[in-house]
C-alpha cells in the first residue's frame, strides 16, 4: 500500500532539454547527421520531442501517487513491469475503438491513468494538421472511455511559438478547453480529463507565459490539479492506497 501526496507536482519539463531542442528545432542537421530545413523537426526528431514532456509527467505522476517507481519502456506492451509503477514510452491500450500506444500509463488494476503527447513542429503543419490532430485527441480519448470510463486520460500539445500564426492560436486554445473539460465518469467518452497546451520558445527553451492565459485550465501548470481532483474522486482510498 502506498499513500497518495496530498497534490501533483507541476508537470515541469527541462528548460535546458527544450534549449538544447531548440537549437534543433532551429538549425539544418537531421537525424543520423542527415540534413533538414530549418525551423523545423524531422520526423524522428518530431517523436523524440515530446519525451522531454513524457518524462516531466511521468516523475510529476509516480510523486504525486506516493513515491512510486517510473519505468521507461521501450517496446508496447499490455501488461506494466511492475504492478505498482508509472510507465513512460509505450504502454498499450486495447480501447473500444482500437489499440493504442500512449506514452505514459498507471495501470495497477487496469488503465487509471493514461497519457500522450502530440507536436505540430513548423508553420505549414500546423495550418493542415491542426484540426486531424484534435480528431486524434478526441478518438485517443473515445477509445479508452467506451471500455475504462474511469480512466484519467491527460493530452499534451506542444507547438514552437515561432510556428504559430495568431489564427491558430486561438483555435486552439478554444477547441483545447473544451475538448480537456471531462469531470465525470458519465460525462461524454471524446472529452479528456486534462489536456495542456505548451507554445515554447525554441530560441530560449522557455514556454510562453502569456499562451494559453495565465487563468485557462489548458496551461501546463493547471493541468496537475485536474488530474489530481479526478484521481481522487475516482480512487482515493481503493487498493493499492490506503486511506
């Protein structure tokens, strides 16, 4: 038995590892020293990305749920590599609609909490992909909710401040918020517990202070108490937490 913190950290991911991406993000070497167009990633530097936001939630959710150990695994799989432990890489869901790889799992008993990361990483993605990209949401959450309706499913958007046009922006940040809005079991399967939007600054690392708003439930570090309030109405007190 472990005993649940009495918060989720912020989920805080490395300002030095988004630094670092950024000058990726920024330059023209690609993968295995290939050669890129700037202001953007390659694909495999598109997935590799996000792990600096997987790792930050992981360690942010084994705190938050008593200390307990954070695996990073390599390969799907359908069962965790120790009962009582958070996964960070692949942890596989066999949903209502499909299987789905997420990039972060707590499943003791089944899925309780289930994550995933998604980049749109130059201006011209992010004007054609945007919208698919919240039809990728909203399925990632339908298809773990039509089988495990208590599951917490947390969303993470990031998108570099410089790929972002105005337009954009505040589409997202509407369709974001009201797609990130799920409080209740029986609340409508599409719609996630939390889902953060995260415009970062490839030229310094930083995350943008001023989007989303400082007061959106979609900023990065409100998005810990969402998943902290719905863990606690669902769970607090069952095996393996004591009271």
């Amino acid at each position: 038995m472990t005993a649940l913190a009495d918060h989720m950290p912020i989920i805080t991911p490395s300002t030095e590892a988004l630094r670092e991406w950024g000058h990726i993000w920024l330059g023209t070497q690609g993968s295995n020293g290939g050669h890129k167009r700037a202001n953007r990633f390659d694909r495999k530097q598109s997935m590799d990305f996000g792990k600096v936001f997987d790792q930050a939630f992981g360690e942010a959710l084994g705190t938050m749920l008593g200390g307990i150990p954070v695996h990073n695994v390599s390969s799907p799989s359908l069962v965790p590599p120790e009962k009582n432990c958070v996964e960070v890489g692949q942890a596989r869901i066999i949903g209502g609609i499909r299987p789905q790889n997420f990039d972060a799992a707590y499943r003791p008993d089944g899925p309780r909490v289930v994550y995933d990361s998604k980049t749109l990483n130059d201006t011209s993605s992010v004007r054609k992909n945007w919208q698919n990209m919240v039809n990728d949401l909203g399925t990632e959450a339908t298809t773990c909710h039509t089988r495990f309706p208590y599951c917490i499913v947390v969303l993470v958007v990031a998108i570099p401040r410089d790929a972002l046009m105005p337009v954009q922006e505040r589409d997202l940040i509407r369709t974001l918020e009201r797609l990130g809005s799920r409080n209740d079991v029986l609340d409508q399967a599409h719609l996630a517990e939390a889902i953060a939007f995260v415009v970062w600054n490839p030229h310094t690392g930083e995350m943008d202070p001023d989007a989303p708003p400082p007061d959106s439930p979609i900023r990065l570090e409100n998005v810990s108490e969402r998943i902290y309030n719905n863990y606690i109405r669902r769970y607090k007190g069952l095996p393996p937490h004591d009271d």
